[in-house]
C-alpha cells in the first residue's frame, strides 16, 4: 500500500522507460541540430534521409501556421495528457502492455514539450520518402507517441475480448 503523494515501487521500470526515451529524443534532436543547418538533408539510403526542419505544430504540420496561439495549445495538451496517463499508470502499472504504451506516450509527449518550451518548435529529422514521396518528417518523441499509440489500441481491444461475454 502506497501513501498518497509516493510512487508505487511498480511504476518506477515505467517511468525509467519514460525517461529513456526523453533522453534519446533529446540527444538525437541535439545531435542533428549541431551538425546540421536548418534545412539540410543528407541522403542515408533510398527511402530515408536525415533533415534538419522545425514543426510549430502537431502531426503532419498540423496547425504549424496558426499564428503562435499552438505552441501553448500543445504544451497545455502535453501536461495534461502527461498528468492523465501518470495517474493511469499509477493505477494500470501491473499491466505490461499498457504500462509500456502509457510510458512511450509519456516519454514522448516530454519529449517535444521540451522542445516547444525551449524554442517554440519540435526538431524534427527523421524523412521517410518512396517514389519522391515524402512522409512528414517526425522524430524519436513522435515514433514513440505513434507505438504507444497503437499499443494502447490494441490493449483495449484484448481488454474488450476479454471482458466480453461467453
């Protein structure tokens, strides 16, 4: 039994991934910043490159040219998605396959809320691209939202079956 305000013990492997992925979104985003000028490609292979560019919004650019209203937007929506999926996880930890997504959503909403209170802009870098198609360019914070994403679907829907009558 846990005194309110303390973290359960359970939560601690959670957060640590939590914390992880911060760290590699950061260094990675430092890393591309400090070697490259905004703007700049280099080619890796045929189908992915590494660029330098800042997103002042969401997903796919989402309301990037909203006038500067969104940066605060999406910090308020990374700190209260962040508290919500604490406290779930707090009461959730002893599920591995929503602890992890809850973690991946955590680190990675951390993550680009850094960015957008540092700079106003996440630093994006990954360019995915086939046939002169272009995926928007995400990051580590972003992959990791994405997994935990489709993790916590998918949760859900083994909760559902689960749960459904016989």
């Amino acid at each position: 039994m846990t005194r309110r305000g303390r973290t359960p013990s359970g939560m601690m492997p959670w957060l640590m991934l939590s914390l992880l992925i911060v760290g590699l979104d950061q260094l990675t985003k430092l890393m591309v910043v400090n070697r490259f000028a905004y703007g700049e490609s280099l080619e890796i292979t045929g189908f992915f490159n590494l660029v330098y560019v800042l997103n002042t919004g969401a997903a796919f650019s989402f309301l990037s040219d909203a006038g500067g209203w969104q940066r605060w937007f999406f910090v308020a929506l990374a700190l209260g998605i962040t508290g919500f999926l604490v406290v779930m996880l707090r009461k959730g930890h002893q599920q591995p396959l929503f602890a992890t997504s809850a973690s991946l959503i955590i680190g990675g909403a951390i993550g680009n809320l850094i960015d957008r209170l540092a700079t106003g802009a996440v630093v994006d870098f990954i360019d995915l691209h086939v046939a002169g198609w272009h995926w928007p360019a995400f990051n580590i914070a972003d992959s990791a939202i994405t997994v935990g994403a489709v993790l916590f679907i998918l949760d859900e829907f083994r909760r559902v079956k689960r749960e459904a009558p016989k």
